[in-house]
C-alpha cells in the first residue's frame, strides 16, 4: 500500500463519505473506498456494510448544524495496511468536536474503520 493510495482512501472516508451530504455522490464515494463487508465502530455503535455505513453517515450529518465540515487536523500516518488520520468537525474555522479515523485496508479498499472522538 503505497502512502498516496492510503491518502486516497483515508481523505475519501472523511471528505466524500462522512462530509458529502448529496446522498447519490455519497453513494459514489462509498462503493470506490470500501469493502462491501467493511466495519466502522465508534464509540456508539458498530455497522456492517455499505447500506449501514451510509445510514451512519447521514446520522452524523443530520445531527449537525448545516454549516458544519470537516478538516484534517494534522498529517496522515500511515503503517503496512493501516491509516491514522485525525480531523475536526465543525463551522469554517470553529471545529467542536475533535477525533481520529484509523483504516484498516484490504484488497485496495477499506475494510475497518474505527473513530475516536476527543472531548
């Protein structure tokens, strides 16, 4: 796994899935960057699968205020299989909540992503 491939991915996760509030471009993004089996966890809940991961998405979007994005909060790193990105979420400028995704590839794709939320 090359660093620009896990970049790929790792930016996706974040900007096209988890920040993308068009559902059919969200769709998109979700087929290109994840297993069909891929497991994301947080600290509420654990989903299995492009359907669920979608729904999570829209969970998390929907709970936000409309102004709200996502930014990387500091470099990709990266180690064999598995990518470690932290973020902040929030208005422009004004993150509120602060966390990490940490992505485990198979076969090109993700196939695990977990988030940690720093309070």
């Amino acid at each position: 796994m090359t660093d620009a491939m896990m970049e790929k991915l790792m930016h996706a996760n974040l900007f096209e899935v988890f920040g993308e509030r068009d559902s059919a471009t969200r769709w998109e993004a979700i087929r290109r960057t994840y297993t069909e089996d891929v497991i994301f966890a947080d600290s509420d809940s654990q989903v299995q699968g492009h359907e669920a991961l979608n729904a999570k998405a829209q969970e998390i979007l929907d709970g936000a205020g409309p102004d709200f994005v996502f930014a990387t909060d500091g470099e990709l790193y990266q180690v064999q299989d598995l990518g470690y990105q932290a973020w902040a979420f929030g208005p422009a400028g004004a993150p509120v909540v602060h966390g990490s995704d940490m992505g485990i590839v198979r076969d090109g794709l993700l196939a695990k992503v977990y988030t940690v939320l720093f309070h």
